[in-house]
C-alpha cells in the first residue's frame, strides 16, 4: 500500500478549494495532513504556497473556535509525488526574473516562500500544536528548507536532501542558515550549505538534522508512532520546545533580512551561473515528466 493510499484509507479528505495540496483531518487522533503535490513540477509554484496559507487560515480558524484547544495536537507536512518531497524553488521563475532583472516580483516570490515556512517553524503561532515534516523522497533547496522548518523532521530511509545553490553560486536563502543551524550549528550547517553535496536521509540522521528515521513506505506509520511515544510526557515536550523558542528564536525578521540578502546576491549572477541554473532548470522539468510519465503508466497497469 503507497503512503497516500494508506492515508486515504484511514481519514476523510477536507475540501478547501485548494489544487496543489491536498488536506486531510484525523480528528480521532488530532493530526491534520497537509500532502503538496504541485504542477507542472514538484516545486514551490504560487498556486501551492497559496494552498498552504488557505490550509492553515483553516486549521487556525479550527483551533480556535474549538472548546478544547488541544483537539488539534499535529499538522503534517507532506507529499504524494512519488519520490519527491519538494525540489524546492521555481528556478524557471527565478532564471526569467533575474534576466528581466525584476528585482521587485522576485522579492514578491521569495516573501511568498518565507510565509508558510516561518509558520511551520512558529507551529502557526498556536501553542498546543506541533508541526511535523514528513520527507518521503527528495528534498532539494527549498524542499529541504521546509523540511527543516518542521518542529520535528522524520524521513525514510533512502530519500535525498540538499542544496544545491552553491553550483549556481548562490546559496538558500529563504531558511536554511536560520533552520539548518538552530539544529547543528551554524558552523557545521554552513559546510553543508557550501558543499552543494545531496545527502541521504541516513546522514542527516546521523547528524542530528533528522529526527526519526523511518524504513521505506513507512512514513505514516512512524508519524503515528512519534506521537504516542510524544503523549507519554507532551507537556514536558512542549515545554521544552518552549525553552529552545526563548534561547534559539526564530523571527520572521530574521528570516525576510536574509531573503532580502538572497535577491541582491541573485542579481549579481553571472552569465556563467545563469548557464547552469538552465540545467537545473531542464532537470527539474526532466524529473516532472518522468514522474508523470510513471503516473499514466500506473494509471494503465490498473
């Protein structure tokens, strides 16, 4: 049984309106599921960054007209493109706006990206909630960006995360120094940030970046497991995460000073650099059709 399937079989969908995300509500456990699953590719598009500020106006807006403000313990981060958790930002926006040098409607993008991210990280500012990322295939730049703005981040085994900026001589701008080293150090998260190296799962676990490593297909399951575990000492947890938010703040400020650092540095790339983010650009697209390519052919065998 696939992660969605196994999903769908236990909870109802939540019809939104939205078109690239698709939200679920476990109401019996308290876990709202949130599974991206953008177009043309599996990267942030506005169309799903407004999706995610729809889903969570909603699961807000259902927090806090309820009695008990703890019905809703857990949001869930996740995908249901096989093999792909996000490949991060839309690097056709970013190639078109840099040569137009349309430095205002790349800001406006970049700002965009930062929303969602700064409430996962910030459990959409609602105390009793917990945000989980759930990576289930890769997770590049600002894919893994987002992965890591998950109060806790689990992955299965074999999935790979990375930035990749540094071959385009840039670097991520819209969380990763902040996300990456609150967990490591900024010390260690600047090396791999530079090294433009994908890493598996299996490291970053080793590393302390992920939290729980789950086997292959078992995402869902390990999501479960994390949050019975977790209801042992919640309070004690919760308290914790607390502490951490006082001694390692993370503030939208923070977060839109250094998005703002990533645009001026984008506008200084080089014809060089632009070269290379057009093979991004063309992996990125290759990805998507062989993904979708791999979609029809499942929809055929069934």
């Amino acid at each position: 049984m696939s992660h969605l399937q196994f999903v769908q079989s236990k909870l109802q969908p939540v019809s939104d309106g939205n078109t690239q995300l698709t939200a679920y509500l476990d109401a019996h456990n308290g876990i709202a599921w949130g599974y991206m699953h953008a177009e043309p590719r599996p990267c942030y598009t506005y169309t799903l960054l407004a999706d995610f500020m729809r889903w969570f106006g909603d699961l807000t807006e259902l927090i806090d007209s309820s009695p008990r403000q703890d019905e809703i313990t857990y949001a869930v981060i996740a995908s249901s493109v096989p093999g792909v958790f996000n490949l991060g930002g839309d690097l056709n926006l970013f190639h078109r706006l840099i040569l137009e040098q349309d430095r205002a409607n790349l800001l406006k993008y970049a700002r965009a990206c930062i929303e969602p991210l700064y409430l996962i990280a910030a459990h959409l500012e609602r105390p009793n909630l917990k945000t989980i990322t759930l990576v289930q295939g890769d997770a590049l730049g600002g894919g893994f960006e987002c992965a890591l703005s998950g109060n806790a981040l689990i992955a299965e085994r074999g999935c790979k995360l990375g930035f990749p900026e540094i071959l385009f001589n840039l670097f991520p701008g819209m969380g990763a120094l902040t996300l990456l080293g609150r967990r490591i150090g900024h010390h260690q998260a600047e090396k791999i940030i530079l090294s433009g190296k994908l890493y598996t799962a299996e490291e970053l676990y080793d590393m302390g970046v992920v939290d729980v490593l789950a086997e292959p297909g078992e995402g869902e399951q390990a999501v479960y497991e994390f949050v019975r575990r977790e209801s042992r000492a919640r309070n004690g947890t919760l308290a914790l995460r607390e502490a951490r938010e006082v001694s390692q703040p993370v503030s939208y400020e923070e977060l839109m000073r250094i998005t703002e650092i990533w645009v001026d540095a984008a506008f200084r790339l080089g014809p060089k650099d632009l070269r290379m983010m057009e093979r991004l650009v063309a992996r990125q697209n290759g990805k998507a059709e062989a993904l979708a390519s791999q979609a029809q052919g499942a929809l055929l065998a069934g």
